[in-house]
C-alpha cells in the first residue's frame, strides 16, 4: 500500500502525486492528490489544494469546518436561503459511506470582471465567498466530529474542465 503523507502547503511548489492527510484537522481524512495541484492555504478550520494558481481560472478543492451550520440539512437551508446566490437543487450523496447533500450555487452576478463576492458559508477566520462568473458545488458531509463542507470552486465558463481535474481528489476521500 502506498504511504500517507502529511500534506504541506506552499503556492510555489506543486504537491507530488499521492495519498495525503493534514493533521489536525478534524475529522481526520486523507484524499488523493493528482499532478498539478498545489497545497495552497492552511488556517484553522481550512485547507486548499489548487490548479492554474493565480489565474481567473482558478480551480480549487476545499476543506472547511463551519461555525454557524451543524448539519448538511441545515447547512443546505441556509444556502438556499442566501440573497446574491443562486443555488440548485440538493442532492442526497454519500462520501465514503456518510451520509452528505451535494448543492451547486452561482453567483447572482455572471460577470467575472464585477469582483462582487457573497459570502456562502463562515469558517474561524471569516466567510468562504463566492465571486462574480463562479460556481461553488458543495459536498456537506456529516460526521462524528461535525459538518465537514468539502468545496469545488471554478469559473462557470471552465466548470466542466474545472469538474473533471478536482474528480480524483473528490472521489477519493476516505475517513478514518
């Protein structure tokens, strides 16, 4: 079996091809990392990995405790529920076995070139935002240690492109 690293973050060098974990962040997991991602930021509650860093195309799977949502139901609700957002229709999900509602929302603004973002969800040091022309798909999962929202963001122009390069990361959790 292939070893489990530790993933460390920089946005200068991208992360080597393999299975990883971040210790200490609750719940514990580890993910698969493909070529061409990098560990880009880390803060309580938070993680990263992105591609094309920098650019408007930006793609980035996320990793967030939230403070103020304890359940996907909830969490779902109250997205729904947000002014500046459009969000699709929640669908029931499992990540590595747990129960998890899988939610896609838009900006309300399609301009890239507007730089408006709306918050979507608060983690420790702030909310998690979307801006204008992005696309957010949530994977809210609920586990032992609380709500887990594992984040998809890109351009909606990209978003298939976006989709298909964050897959075996997404695909790939495993808890425990």
């Amino acid at each position: 079996m292939a070893r489990t690293r530790n993933l460390t973050f920089s946005a200068d060098r991208p992360v080597e091809p393999g299975r990883y974990r971040r210790d200490g962040f609750a719940p514990p997991f580890t993910i698969d990392a493909p070529s061409g991602w990098f560990a880009v930021q880390d803060v309580p509650g938070f993680f990263d990995l992105e591609r094309d860093v920098g650019a408007p195309d930006v793609i980035a799977v996320q990793f967030a405790r939230p403070i103020d949502l304890r359940s996907a139901a909830t969490a779902t609700a109250t997205i729904r529920a947000r002014t500046g957002l459009i969000a699709g229709e929640p669908t029931a999900i499992e990540v590595d076995g747990l129960a998890a509602i899988r939610i896609v929302v838009d900006s309300a603004d399609p301009d890239l070139a507007a730089g408006r973002f709306v918050p979507v969800l608060e983690i420790a040091l702030g909310p998690i935002s979307i801006a204008s022309g992005r696309r957010l798909e949530l994977r809210l999962v609920d586990t032992e240690a609380g709500l887990l929202a594992v984040l998809l963001g890109g351009s909606v122009a990209r978003w298939d492109s976006a989709s298909s390069a964050a897959a075996p990361i997404l695909n790939s959790i495993r808890f425990g």
